[in-house]
C-alpha cells in the first residue's frame, strides 16, 4: 500500500525510470538497511497502477527492460495521491509473538518466564544500542530526518522495555490468574435471558 | 583569591539583609564596650586634671597618701637625700567657685569653675620653673595679699595688673591683689592663682602645713632617676606617695565601678549579639545542608567545612567589630557631649575627646571577634558533621532531633533547679552563675516546650482568627520545627529577660533612693557648697560660721559635715567627720549593719567609724572590724561599729567619724556641708534671711529648703532613670533585630510550602495571618519566658547591689512586664510584617520551584 | 587486570528491627578499567544505595568495597574524603552545583580542595568545560543556566580531577529527553574517546543503552547483567554463556 502511494508521489514530482523509483524510495525511506524493497516488488506495483491508470508510461523512450521504462503521472493517479495524503495512516493492532510466547510458557510451564523476559530484554538493549550508535554517527545538520526516523524505532524499543519492566514487575500477579481460555460457546443464537 | 573568603563573600551577599542584622548586633556589642570605655577614661582623665596641679617642669612629686596637709619638716628629709637638686614645699587647694561667681549671669555659662590656689615658696619656685612673667612682677619672699595669676585668666575674669581678686576661702571673701601675669595655659586644666606659702596657709586655715613637695633631681639618665625616687620614698616613709595630689579619688572608685557596669553590659549585648550569631549560623547550616553535602561529596573534609562556616563568622566579626569601633567612638564623643553640661554643673569639670587607647581597641576587636567566632563554632561543628548524603537526600537525622530534645530538656531541669536553690541560697557571689544557668535552663527546655506552649496560644488565637482556620497551621508550622521554633523564640526571651531585669533594678533603685533621699536630707535647711560628690575639692568654713548659724534666733540644731581623705588598705576613702549627737538627732543615716544608738555613742567616745556600704563591700569590712586609716601623722585604728548609707555619699567609698577625730587625726576641722532644722513654730523667713546674711561672705555655699532639694533630686532622679530606661530598651534592640531575622529566614526556608498553599487556594490575607499568627506565638513564648528570666535576673541583679554594699529595697517591676507584654506583641507584629508580606507577594508558581 | 571497582557481598541496611529496609543484598560487581556501566532497576531497588557506597558517600552494613585495590571500608572519613577528591568525579541529578560560586569555580571546586594551585585548576576546568562545550559560559551562575548546562558542568567538574571512575547517580533525570540524549552521548564520548570509567545510575532504557554493560537490580540484587555486543566478542560469549546459565 504505502509502496503504491510512495510511488505516486515520487512521480508527482517529476516523470522517473523505474531505476530511479527504487533508488528515490530507498533514500527517502531511511537506507537499505531500513526499507530493503527488492526491484521486483516496483515493478510489479508500476505494472498494477498502469493498470488502474493512475500512471503513464512515456511513450517516447519506450524500451523492454522494466528499470528503463520511464514513467507519468495521470489525473486520476494525482486524484489518489491526494485522498492518501488526506487520510490518518492507521497503526495495525498489537499482534505480538513475545506475547504469546509467554503465554505459552506461563500456560505450559515449559520456560521460565522470567527468563523470557531477560532474554528479549537482552536482545532489545543489543538492537537499542546498535541503533544509539548509529544515531551517534550521524550528522545532526545533515541527516536530521535518518535520526527521526531512528528516533523512531528507538522509541518504540523503548516502549518494549517499558513494557517488559511492567510484565516483569507483576508477572506473579498474573500468575495468580486464570490463562486466558477459550470461551465455550453454544451453538446457534445465544439465548436471551428471560426476565 | 582564598576559596574560604570567596565562598564566605558570596553566601554573605547572597543574603544581603540577614548579613547586615546579623552583623549589626556584634557592632552594637562593640560599640557599647568600646563606646563606654573610649569614654570613662576621658572623662576620668578630665577629672583628674581638675583635680591635679599642673606639674611644670619639676621632676618627681611628693603628697600624703590621704592627699592631706602636713608637717614640712618632710621637706627637710627630702632635701637630705643624695641626688636631689632643689626641693620646695608648697600648699596648694582647689577653690570651686560657685555658679555665676564672676559674671553673674545665670543665663550664660560660666567659663571658670575653679581655680587652683598655690601657695609656694617664690624664690625656690624660680629655680625649679621658670616663670615668665609678661606683665608686671613675680611673688616675693614677703608679699602679703599679692597674688600672679595667667593672662587667661585675668582675660576670663576681667582684671589686670594692679585689680583685686576675690576669692571665697575658709576665713570668709578674701580679697588678692594682682601683681602680674604669666603667659596664658597652653594645657587644658584649671587655672592657677600663686600666692606666697605664708599666706596660702592663711586663707586655707592650715598654718605652718603644706602638702605638696616638689623635687628637682640633679640628672637625667633613667635608672639613677628611679634609684632616686626610691631613695627618697624610703626617706620620708610609706604615708607618702610620689605623684600629684589626687582629691576626689573616692569619686574615682566610683567612676570605675560605673565602668565595670558598662562593661557587664557591654559584654551582655555582645553575648546577645553572639546568640544571634549563633542563631543565624545554625539557619545557615540548616539552609546549605546541600550545599554543605555536595562539597563534602566533593571531597572536602570536616575542617574544610568548619573553616568555612567559621570564615563567614570571622569575615561578619571583623566587619562588625570595626564598624563597632567606628560607631562606639561615635557614640563615646555623643556621650561626652551630653555628659559636658552634667559634669560642669554637678562635678565641676571640663571633658575632652573620647580616650583611644591601643590596648582598649585590641580587647574590643578580641572580643568581638572573639564572640563572633565562638558563637559560629557550634553551627560549624554541626556542619562539619554534614554526611555528604545529605546533599542527596533531604531527610536525615530527624530522630536525632527528637532524643537531643529529650536529652537538652532533662539539662535544662537540672540547672533550672540549680539555679533556684542559688537564689534561695541567696549567696551573692553565685547570683552571676546562677542567672547564666536559669537563662540556659530555659533555652534547653525550650525546644521540649515549644509544642505544647504553641498548641496553647495557638487555641487562643484560633479564637481571634476563627473564621480562617490560619492559627492551627502556624501552630503546626512551629511544632514541626522545634529547633528554629526555640532559636527565635529564645531570642526574644533574652530581649524581655534584659528589659524586664533593667525594670526590677531601676524600680527597685528608685525606690530606695528616695527613701535614702528623705531620710538623709529631710532637715528644714541645707546649706550646701559647689560639689556634694568631691567633697575634698570644696572650700569649706571654719567653725564659726556653724557657731554664727547656732545663735540664729529660731534655730534648733545645726549639723555639719567636714571631710577628709584617706586611705585604708589601698582603697580610697572619704572620711565625713559628724558631730555624733546632732547627727543622730537628724538621724540622717539608714543603717544595715549595727545599732544606730549605740554606734553613735562610740564615734563620740572612742575611735570608732561608721562606714557605708560600699567601702564595706570593696574593702571588705564587716562590722566589729578594726581597720586602719592613713591619717597625715601616721596611721590610726578605727573599729567599725555600724554599715549605714545616707543619699550624698551612697555611691561613693565613705567613712563617718567624729569631728573631734578628725581634727585630731587629720587636722581637718572647716565645714563642708550644713544642715540646719528649725524649732517648731519659727519664723522660717526670718531665719532664711538671717542665715542669706551670714552666707554673704560664704560665696562658697548656696542656701536650699530641704524639701525643695528633696524634689529636685527626684526630677533629677527621673531624668537619670529614664536614660537608664533607654539603655535597656537599647540593650532589647539587637534581640529583636535577631526576631525579625529569624522570622524572615522562617518565611524564606518554607516559600515552597506557603506556595503550596497559594496553590491549593490559600488567600494572600490567609498567608499574612499565618505568618502573623506564628510570629505571635513565638513572642508570646519568649515573652513569657523572658518575664520569668528577667524576674530571676532583676532579684539577682539587686542582691548583687546589696552585695555590692548599695542599699537595695526589692521591688517587684509590675509596670516592667506589662512594658514587656507590649512590647513583645508589638515587636512579635512588627516582625513579621515585612515577612508576612513578603510570603503574601509570593508568586506561585516560582514558590514552588523554590529549592 | 585490576577492577577499578569491585565489591563483595555489599549489604546495605537502614534502620532496626521491624522497620529495617534491605536495601541492599549482596552486591558482587566488579568494573574494570574504561568501562561504561549502566545500573538499572525500579525506583527504591537500591541503584543509589549501591552508588552511593561506591562512592565513600556512606558505610555498607557489612561487605567490602575495593576502589583499586583499596579497602573502603577501612578508611577513616578523611581518608575515604581525600580518596574521594582524587579518584572519582561525581554527577547527581539535583543540587549539583553550589549556587554561589559560577560554572569555571565549580568546575575547579575538587581540585582546589585537593589544594592544586587555583591557576592550575582554573586552566583545567576551562579546558573541560570547553570540552564539553560550555567554553561560552563560564562565568554564568548555576541559576543562570540551563539544566543540561549544569549537568555538562557538573560532568566537567567531574572529569576535571582526572578521577579512576566517575559516578553519576541518575544525571538525566531533570532533564527533557533531548537533552537527556545529549548528557548520554556526552557520558558515551567521554568512555570511548577518552577512555574514562564510568558507573551510571538510570531509570531510562534509552540512557542505559549507550553503555556497555547493563546491570539490573532489583530488590537490592543483581537479577541481570547485558553486554553490548558491540564491545568484544569474549565478553559476549561470555554472556551468552551466562544466560544460558540462568535458564538453566
Ligand atoms: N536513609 C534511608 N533511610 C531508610 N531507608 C532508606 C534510606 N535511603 C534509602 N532507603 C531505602 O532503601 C531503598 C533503596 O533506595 P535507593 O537506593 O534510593 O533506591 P533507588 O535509587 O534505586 O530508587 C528504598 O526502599 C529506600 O526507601
Ligand atoms: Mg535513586
């Protein structure tokens, strides 16, 4: 989706070769290491907003290769742009696997928890670190929006430690309480209760 | 720059205000010991060059050790001792005249007060001193009635060469002929009339005496000079001295008793100015316990942190002490300039500039330091004892606090009880020790007090601000701080202690001096002459004038007083020589020692002495003593048969014997003071008009009514009083200084508290009763603490006169504590106005922010 | 290689009987030259106990604490004073300048109370406030200045003395979080461009991160211990080996 709209923009700006595309996403999405988008995956969204005419393809430079294609942007792709600008981008719900793990421990009582807990703490310090060291490289003057972004991910490690400190801290408190089970539910319609 | 008197510098001016209180009141302690002392030696110095001769250029000289006349067959053992050049006796005596003697304007100041009449000997005079005569002759050997005097004198009296001088003596007006005139003094003093020995002895009553020898030796290195000296010393014996005539030493006792007192209180104000010190310095430790935490963590260690500390006290005691001189020599020369027109009218003296010694400025710079640094070392042991963690976390130590409350409560019970059992004890020489132990019992129990005291007079004044709901939280505020609660609050106790002590002696003083006062000279007349305190400087008159007095129809009984000095194991006395009948018949004396009757009897028949009480008291007499007195012709023993006071001579070292001894003993028979009582139903006019005739050639003495001068020394009385009253208020000052300081530093320590409670919705009036409230509390403590103290410390105080041989009746000072009362909510308010404002003006949010 | 630091059974106890607080249980923790570590733990776990005791700042219960070799816990207060002056450089989170002296005086306060000649410690605090980039503000007043900007003087001070460790009890907790990240990387530079030793207490994950080893205490002991892998492959074997320990 956000390669889709990326790639309208980043043709709003001017017309692109599908080369150029890659490399402008690249460096605008905060480096390989961040955002590694395979030359495929371009193509293949290029090939699908042609498709809804959102883009162009410049007829005058035509060749086979993909990469050396050049692109436009249509009135309708401008049209989509601009809905994608207006609308909030909205954050998937949490679905985390350190959390079923300890679940799984706590229901099966195969790992220690609390032993779970030291060891992705372990790991999230290590990435926090590396990710601290990285922003300690950069230039403030020059790269301020890498260092937002690594802000970013630094902030949401952050939050995973918090979060780790509070499981940490009442792990016994949910010991006490009953594993989350599956309901058991009747078949059909519920039944009302009469009154 | 030393990081000691940086760091000083700085905490100091950070806090500009308490600075400037704090070392104001060490100023104040200095200015006092320095001011009195700058001014005593001045005004003795002035004293004694009225009462002293000018020497001239004469090397050693020779008196009686009474500063009486005597045989001049001495002359001859003087000149007979090996190195003396020249030796040649003369009879000198201070004539003061009496008010308007020669200009006869009452309404300006009379410029001459008393001259010295000197008879010597001319020709061996000149060969001692060169007299240089400007105008007409010097004395020669034979030269009755002429007399030389300076031009400046002439010029003061308005005579010249050839005039007549008129001059009140002991036989009556005597009229000297001027016959010259020597340059006009150069040194400050009394002038001089020089007459031939022959007629001195004449008009001075004293045939064939002199008292004064003046030697020239015959070199001038030092050391053969003393051998000398002491050559002639053995030679005419120890009745003699070497040194000038020193009339009106008694007086001098006195003087220095005065001084002492000054001193006691001159010390107190600097203990007082040493408690604020020590006041200020345990709110600065408690302020910086951060501060003081962070540098120990820092790594310094506890002496740099007492060193600290101490540098700031040292840098205010310096500070304070010499602004202290600067303004005590301010306040020696203001007291000089008030005491000039007293000292003329009552002792006949001129004072000069305020005395420096270099001695008396290190002693005052060592004591005010010296309390400055004393009173910071108890804050700076206890910053010293600062843990570094401190500067970490807030709350440390308060259990401690609890236990030393305890523990100081339990000592101040112990020397509370000391304290009374002295009093009751009423042994006089522990009556010092036992107000410093009923003061510091009062100050150790005082933190242990505090709470219930401050619950107390919090309810009452809940009852006064019901409505705001503002008295439980001062009380509560006072309650939580014991230490700070006690510091101020025994502050104040100390201000009202003094008052109330000042109250309780001054009221007890008055009260026995107008009892005294009516009692010693509550006859119908009194025929007084210029000076009643220096009795021996007074031109008296021979018999006949009381024998004249005597045959005045309507006139009962005439008493008189004559005078001479003496001198009784080193300790000047004033001997009054009575006629013991007609003394007792006025019955002028209060006696505390001894039976009146009997000891009356025995001044007639025997060599016996009545003496007051404080010759007792610095002698150390008790009654039934024999003692022995320095008399002209050797030394006689006297027994003491009674300790008794009248008002004249109350303050001074003073003997009563009989005339008949004295003229006996000392060869002194002129009368110096009359008092005369009528019989019932005379004709009082008619006797004040025969008795105004008979004085016409008496120049000397002035005529009262006894009641008029009774009342007159009661205003008088009241005028000394009330100054005495403005000492104390003076000494409660820098006690109340050290209220309002610690009242504000209190405001200050909990701005962040009273920005809280601006927060949660507090009025500014709110905050004002507050702050109000408490400073009310807290003077309503030291108040009531201080009328206790002060209670102990004005009975003690009076004791201590008795025991000092003044009489004393007690009198409990009733208007003093109300005075006290008044004062201390009056203060209490005032102190915590600028505070209470200052915590009202407060902006919230900085308040809170406030570290 | 000597530990700096190290201590063994470091107990901590506050006050007797039933209100007793163990606020320290057994501490073994050693730190070795040029290390940066981080102490990390809930609030009241004994992170400042355990810092303050490194520090000579206060007496362990029982236990020992070995500054170089160098039996603490023997020393009388002006020895462990004067140790204190010369081996370590402190930063709190408050009250960590006094208010009247301006940033170069605080700065050269340790080494003045050594007795360096004032010249001397002048020149040596300039040099590291300039380091710290404070070069145009040394004769500002701690309340002239920013919180950051104490804390840069606070750590210049502390690093003025040349001190074997410097300890910073919480030094970004007053602080925004930009300049909290400021103060870490300063701390960061200080350990690996001028090979300082330094013990840092924190709350902040984000502060610890920066360091090379995060220990973490809880209820008075060591639970946990992480090395950054950054710092050498033995020691992250090393504790890769000890996790394995704990799971165990
Ligand atoms: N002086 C003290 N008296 C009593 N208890 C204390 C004292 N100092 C700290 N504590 C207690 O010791 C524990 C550890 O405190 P501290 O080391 O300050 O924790 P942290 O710095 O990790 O927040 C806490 O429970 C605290 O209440
Ligand atoms: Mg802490």
């Amino acid at each position: 989706m956000s390669v889709r709209n990326a790639i309208l923009g980043l043709l709003s700006q001017r017309n692109r070769y599908g080369y150029e595309l890659l490399q402008a996403f690249q460096a605008m999405a905060g480096g390989r290491e961040t955002w590694d988008l395979k030359p495929a995956q371009i193509y293949t969204t290029l090939l699908r907003l042609k498709e809804s005419g959102l883009i162009a393809e410049d007829e005058t430079c035509s060749s086979e290769l993909p990469e050396k294609r050049r692109y436009a942007i249509t009135a309708a792709g401008r049209e989509e742009l601009k809905r994608w600008f207006e609308t909030p981008v909205r954050v998937e719900p949490q679905r985390d696997e350190f959390f079923l793990k300890l679940m799984l421990a706590l229901a099966t009582g195969q790992a220690d928890p609390r032993r779970l807990i030291y060891i992705q703490r372990a790991s999230l310090f290590q990435e926090l670190h590396r990710l601290s060291t990285l922003r300690m490289e950069l230039d403030p003057s020059t790269s301020l929006a890498h260092i937002l972004l690594l802000d970013q991910a630094v902030m949401h490690l952050e939050a995973d430690l918090r979060w780790l400190d509070m499981i940490e801290a009442r792990l016994e408190e949910v010991r006490k309480q009953p594993i989350p089970e599956p309901e058991h539910r009747p078949r059909g319609r519920p039944q009302k209760i009469a009154k | 720059m030393n990081l000691y008197i940086k760091l000083a510098l700085r905490y100091l001016s950070g806090r500009k205000l308490r600075t400037a209180l704090t070392t104001l009141a060490i100023l104040f302690g200095v200015l006092v010991i320095f001011g009195m002392n700058t001014f005593m030696p001045t005004f003795v110095q002035a004293f004694q060059t009225q009462m002293m001769a000018v020497a001239g250029q004469i090397d050693v000289t020779i008196t009686h050790k009474t500063g009486e006349a005597f045989d001049p067959g001495v002359l001859e053992k003087v000149r007979q001792v090996e190195g003396v050049k020249v030796a040649t006796g003369s009879l000198e005596r201070l004539i003061n005249l009496p008010a308007d003697y020669f200009d006869h304007a009452p309404n300006l100041p009379d410029r001459v007060n008393a001259v010295l009449l000197k008879g010597i000997d001319p020709d061996l005079a000149r060969q001692m001193i060169v007299f240089n005569v400007v105008e007409g002759r010097f004395l020669q050997p034979d030269d009755p009635s002429a007399a030389v005097i300076t031009r400046s004198l002439a010029r003061e009296v308005g005579v010249g060469v050839g005039d007549t001088l008129s001059l009140p003596t002991a036989i009556g007006i005597a009229d000297l002929k001027i016959v010259g005139l020597l340059p006009e003094r150069a040194l400050p003093g009394n002038e001089e009339v020089l007459v031939t020995l022959a007629e001195a002895q004449r008009l001075l009553n004293m045939p064939g005496k002199i008292n004064l020898i003046d030697i020239n030796l015959d070199t001038l290195e030092e050391a053969r000079r003393a051998e000398i000296q002491q050559r002639i010393l053995t030679a005419v014996g120890d009745a003699y001295k070497i040194g000038a005539l020193e009339s009106g030493s008694e007086i001098l006792t006195n003087i220095r008793n005065a001084q002492m007192i000054f001193n006691l209180m001159g010390f107190l104000a600097l203990l007082m100015g040493g408690f604020i010190i020590f006041n200020t310095f345990r709110t600065i430790v408690a302020e910086r316990r951060r501060d003081i935490g962070m540098l120990r963590a820092l790594g310094a260690n506890r002496a740099t942190i007492r060193g600290l500390i101490l540098t700031e006290g040292l840098i205010q005691g310096v500070v304070g002490t010499v602004a202290g001189l600067v303004f005590g020599y301010l306040f020696g020369w203001l007291l000089l300039q008030l005491i000039v027109p007293v000292g003329q009218q009552y002792l006949n003296i001129k004072v000069g500039l305020p005395a420096v010694s270099p001695s008396l400025v290190l002693v005052s710079s060592i004591m005010g330091i010296g309390v400055t640094v004393l009173a910071g070392l108890l804050p700076a042991q206890s910053a010293a004892r600062v843990t570094p963690l401190e500067a970490l976390r807030p709350s440390v130590g308060q259990v401690s606090l609890k236990r030393l409350t305890g523990f100081s409560f339990w000592s101040g019970v112990v020397l509370m009880v000391l304290g009374v059992a002295i009093l009751i004890s009423g042994q006089a020489a522990w009556l010092g020790i036992g107000a410093i132990f009923f003061v510091g019992a009062l100050i150790l129990m005082a933190p242990a007090l505090i709470n219930p005291i401050a619950v107390l007079f919090g309810n009452l004044l809940a009852l006064l601000f019901a409505r705001q709901g503002t008295a439980q939280l001062a009380e509560g505020n006072l309650s939580r701080q014991p230490g700070r609660a006690t510091v101020t609050a025994s502050t104040t106790m100390i201000a009202m202690a003094v008052v109330i002590m000042m109250a309780s002696v001054l009221s007890s003083v008055t009260l026995t001096f107008i009892h005294v006062l009516e009692k010693s000279l509550g006859s119908d007349f009194l025929i007084m002459p210029p000076t009643v305190a220096v009795w021996g400087s007074n031109t008296g008159a021979a018999p006949e004038l009381a024998q004249k007095l005597r045959e005045i129809p309507g006139v009962e009984l005439v008493s008189t007083l004559r005078f001479a000095g003496s001198q009784m194991n080193g300790v000047a006395v004033g001997l009054l020589g009575v006629d013991p009948r007609a003394y007792r018949q006025l019955d002028a004396l209060s006696f505390s020692a001894g039976d009146p009757e009997s000891a009356y009897r025995a001044l007639e028949n025997e060599r016996a002495i009545i003496i007051n009480g404080v010759l007792a008291a610095a002698a150390g007499i008790h009654l039934g003593d024999e003692i022995t007195l320095l008399t002209p012709t050797g030394q006689q023993v006297y027994r003491v048969v009674g300790i008794a006071t009248d008002y004249l001579n109350a303050k001074t070292t003073t003997g009563y014997i009989s005339q008949q001894n004295l003229a006996v003993d000392f060869g002194r028979n002129e009368d110096v003071f009359y008092q005369v009582n009528l019989k019932s139903g005379a004709d009082q006019a008619a006797v004040e008009a025969a008795i105004t005739q008979l004085l016409k050639s008496y120049p000397q003495f002035k005529l009262f009514s006894g009641k008029r001068y009774v009342e007159e020394n009661k205003r008088l009385l009241d005028v000394v009083l009330l100054s005495m009253y403005a000492m104390a208020a003076f000494l409660a000052i820098p006690s109340l200084i050290a209220m309002v300081n610690t009242l504000a530093i209190g405001v200050i320590e909990r701005t962040r508290e009273i920005g809280m409670l601006r927060a949660v919705g507090a009025t500014r009036r709110q905050i004002r009763t507050v702050i109000l409230s408490e400073a009310l509390i807290l003077s309503a403590i030291g108040t009531s603490f201080g009328i206790l103290a002060g209670l102990y410390m004005g009975y003690m105080a009076v004791k201590a006169f008795e025991g000092m041989g003044f009489p004393m009746m007690y009198l409990f000072p009733a208007s003093g504590i109300l005075a006290a009362i008044a004062i201390g909510i009056l203060f209490g308010a005032l102190a915590a106005t600028v505070p209470a404002r200052q915590a009202a003006r407060l902006n919230v949010v900085e308040a809170l922010r406030y570290e | 290689m000597q530990p700096i630091v190290s201590t063994q059974d470091l107990t901590k106890v506050y006050g007797h009987g039933a209100t007793a607080v163990h606020a320290l249980r057994g501490i073994n923790l050693a730190i070795q030259p040029g290390e940066f570590v981080a102490v990390m733990g809930p609030s009241g776990c004994g992170k400042s106990t355990l810092l303050h005791l490194i520090g000579g700042l206060d007496r362990p219960t029982s236990g020992k604490v070995m500054i170089e070799g160098e039996d603490l816990t023997r020393l009388n207060d002006d020895q462990v004073t004067a140790l204190r002056r010369r081996k370590m450089g402190f930063v709190f989170q408050f009250f960590n300048l006094i208010p009247v002296l301006n940033a170069l005086e605080n700065a050269a306060l340790p080494m003045i109370l050594d007795g360096m000649r004032p010249n001397e410690a002048y020149q040596r605090a300039r040099e590291w406030l300039e380091r710290v980039g404070l070069g145009p503000r040394l004769t500002h007043r701690p309340s002239e200045l920013s919180g950051g900007e104490q804390q840069r003087v606070a750590i210049a001070r502390a690093l003025a003395s040349e001190p074997s460790i410097i300890l910073a009890d919480e030094p970004t907790g007053n602080l925004d979080s930009r300049a909290s990240e400021e103060i870490a990387m300063l701390l960061r530079q200080i350990s690996s461009e001028w090979g300082r030793t330094i013990l840092l207490v924190t709350h902040d994950p984000r502060i610890a991160a920066y360091a090379d080893r995060i220990v973490f205490l809880k209820d008075g002991q060591i639970v946990d211990e992480t090395i950054m892998e950054s710092r050498n492959g033995d020691e992250v074997s090393a504790v890769v080996g000890k996790m394995k320990e704990i799971g165990d």
